[in-house]
C-alpha cells in the first residue's frame, strides 16, 4: 500500500508537471508570458515512522519565473524609448522644413538684402525699387509658412497628449482592476501567474507613455507612481491625468488622486508624454520665439531706417514691414516704389545715405533666445544648426534606447522566458516519470495479488 500511495502521488505531480509544461509550449509565442514550473517537495511522515522512506511526493506550489529587477530595467528602457520616439518624427519635420531652399529663411534674407545692394547701384530705378518691394514679400511669406509649420506642429503635440492621457488614465484603471483580483485570489490561494503576466504587460504599456516607478505591496499588488513621486495606482485605486490649455497657449498637465491634486512638469514624467513635453518645451517653442524676435527686429529696424529718409518725391519715409504681435505673421506694407526713402538728403531723390542704412542692417547684431548675441545674417543659420544638433542627439539617443530595450527583453527572456529546447526535455522526464510511477502501480498490484494468494 505504501508503494501504491507513493506512485499515485509520483503520478499525480508528474501529471500537473506535464499540464504545466504545456501551458508553456503554447505560449512560447505570447508576449511578456512567464515560464512557469512545478516545484517538488517529499512528503514527510509521522515521528513514529523514522526509518520509513517517506509518503511520496508533494507539489508545493506552480512557481512563476518572474524576476521583478529585469521587469524594471525593461519598463525604464521603455519609457526612454518612448520618450524620444514620440519627438521624432517632429524633428524630422522641422528639420525638412527649416532647411528647404524654399522656406529658408537664410535665402530670403539673402535676396532681399541681395535686391537692396542691387538698387544702391542706381537708387532712382523703379523695377531695382520693386525688386526690393517683391523680395521683402517673399521673405514675409516664407516668415508666414514657417509660422503655419509651427502651429500645426503645437496643435498637433496637443492632440497628441491628450491621446497619451487618455490611454495612461485607462491603463491605471486596468491596473487598479488587477490589483484588486490578484490580492483577491491570494488570499484565496489561487494560482495568479496568469494575472500577473497581463498586470505586467500593462505597466510596460504604461511605461511607453510615462516614466513609471513600480514597489510591490504585500497584499500582491503594485503601487504605480511617476518619477516625482505622484501616484498613478496605488492598490485598487487609480488616479486620472488632465490636460488644460493655459492663455500662452501652452498646456499643464495635472493629476487627482483621492481629491488630492499634482501639478506636473511636462517634460518631466518621461515615456511618450515627457517626450512631447520636452520637445515643445525646449525645441518648438524656442524656434517659434526665435523666428518671432529675428522677424520683429528686422522689420523695427528697417521701418527706423525708412522712416528717417525721404522719398523720390521728397516726402517721409514709410514703413516697408508690417507685424503682428500675436502669432508673428508679417507683411509688406502698401508700399510703392517710388515711396522707398533711400534718400537723406532733400532735393536729392537719387541720393543712396539710407538704403547704405538698411544694407548695413544684415550686419547688426540682436538678441535671440539662447543663441545669444548674433546678426542678422547669421541668426537664421545658427537657429538650424542648434535644431540640427537637438535633432542628432535625439536620433542617438533613440538608438540606444531601443538597443538598451531589446537587451533587456533578451535578459529577461533568458530568465523567465520561455525555452522550447527546454521546454521539450522537461516534457520527455516528467513523460517517464509518469510512466515510472505507474509502472510502480503495477508492480504493487502484482505484489498484492500475490500476497492475497498466499492466504
């Protein structure tokens, strides 16, 4: 009886061994499915029975091969990964379009001062006085594009985190809800590898969207919070994320948890939300207000020169720039040709003082942004190279990030990953340990018929 008892429980692990074995064969496949794996223990007997071999075999528990520190690494290279993704395609825009002949700024400020130096040759012409006029309006409509670029661009960093919160503020809920069922079926003492796999592939969604600090609780569940320490998920509750449009036109991201409220830095939650933060933060909007103060300076200074001159008929110069303080827009006035004031000297309509004035004009220096100190000449130059620069290190520093992420999941593969090779050899000994035990079975039946026989 006792071979019969020890065999039936050989069996009877080999059996839930061989099931769990095949649950992992069929997912070989399945993303972020951890391994899982018997774990044997012999079954001890009485303190009357020293000598006895025992009582069989025990199956403890269904261990699920998961290693919280490689769940980490691989959520942190995905939030990198997120985050400079999400400014990628933005920078490959601007950089296209900053850069085209057609909308460069650089080549518009280069013909219209080429059409001024062309009309100091002889000041009184009328077509070299409309050159000018014409080239002053082709480098306002190139000013105009660029602005519409970067509107759509802002509009577009908008609508695209408003997605991204909404998909944080589902995720936490989901996580909230898987909370809640892992700590139900622990207590419970049910098998929950299942749930902790898709708990897991939840935060490393989540991780894509948002830098996100992962602390296991006793109860089984996880507390999900940002880097500030905001909490996103704590136990069965989750927070949720807002977005609100500030009079700049910029816009703050604030969260509620348990009706308290955080105010968030946009560029600093990381993942895809930080990614677009940053980008509008020191990218988009430093471009925007560089191009506004280049702009703004050369039309306040060119109408200054003009104003102080007289034109072909002696009368004050009029303004040849018109702007606007909103969004940066500029025109060219009602201008004639006749009315460009080159002249500083009365009775002397062919006189070119001022128009030497405004040519001089490339050569001064203003104020922009972070470039600091710089001509006119050279300002729109530098703005492209800085973008340039942005651009390359946010190239590389996608690179690395998904080559970080791919060594993460490779580590993590190696750990709780599932191995066919493995997999398969498993299948083979736990195979001939079922076979074993029943042929045990047989055998202790052949011993106990003859037993029987004997009476």
């Amino acid at each position: 009886m006792r071979m019969t008892s020890n065999a039936l429980s050989g069996a009877s692990a080999a059996q839930i061994a061989l099931n769990t074995i095949s649950q992992n064969i069929s997912n070989v496949m399945t993303p972020g499915y951890s391994r899982q794996g018997v774990v044997l223990s012999t079954l001890v007997t009485g303190a009357g029975e020293r000598f006895s071999p025992g009582s069989g075999v025990d199956v403890l528990a269904i261990r699920r091969y998961g290693d919280s520190y490689k769940n980490l690494q691989m959520w942190q290279a995905q939030a990198q990964q997120g985050q400079f993704s999400a400014s990628r395609e933005y920078f490959q825009q601007l950089e296209q379009v900053m850069g085209s002949s057609g909308t460069s700024l650089s080549t518009g400020l280069d013909k219209f001062y080429a059409a001024l130096n062309a009309a100091s040759v002889e000041p009184a012409s009328i077509p070299l006085r409309q050159q000018i006029i014409s080239e002053a309006d082709a480098l306002a409509r190139r000013v105009n594009n660029l602005n519409r670029v970067f509107a759509v661009q802002s509009a577009s960093v908008g609508e695209q985190r408003g997605a991204v919160v909404g998909q944080i503020n589902l995720l936490s809920q989901q996580l909230a809800v898987l909370n809640h069922k892992v700590a139900s079926a622990e207590a419970l003492g049910d098998n929950v590898s299942g749930l902790l796999d898709e708990r897991d592939r939840q935060i490393d969604a989540l991780a894509e969207l948002v830098d996100v600090r992962v602390v296991n609780q006793p109860d089984g569940s996880k507390s999900v919070s940002l880097p500030g320490g905001a909490p996103l998920v704590v136990g069965n509750m989750a927070s949720s994320l807002s977005v609100e449009l500030q009079l700049d036109g910029s816009q703050r991201l604030t969260l509620l948890f348990a009706k308290e409220q955080y105010v968030l830095s946009g560029d600093q939650v990381g993942g895809r939300l930080g990614g677009l933060g940053d980008f509008e933060k020191n990218v988009l909007r430093p471009q925007m207000d560089a191009v506004k103060t280049l702009v703004g300076e050369l039309a306040s200074k060119t109408n200054t020169v003009l104003a102080a001159g007289l034109d072909l008929a002696g009368n004050s110069g009029q303004a040849l720039f018109d702007t606007s303080s909103g969004d940066g827009t500029i025109r060219v006035t009602g201008i004639k040709a006749e009315e460009l004031a080159f002249s500083l000297q009365a009775g002397q309509p062919a006189n070119s003082d001022n128009l030497k004035a405004l040519i001089a004009i490339s050569d001064q220096k203003i104020v922009i942004g972070n470039l600091g100190s710089v001509s006119f000449s050279d300002a729109y130059a530098q703005m492209l190279g800085q973008l340039a620069i942005s651009s390359q290190h946010n190239k590389s520093s996608l690179e690395t990030a998904k080559v970080v992420r791919v060594e993460a999941e490779k580590s993590w593969k190696s750990g709780s990953g599932v191995n066919s090779d493995e997999e398969a050899v498993n299948l083979i000994e736990f195979q001939k340990m079922y076979q074993a035990n029943m042929k045990v079975i047989s055998v202790a039946g052949e011993l106990f018929d003859s037993t029987l026989a004997m009476l």
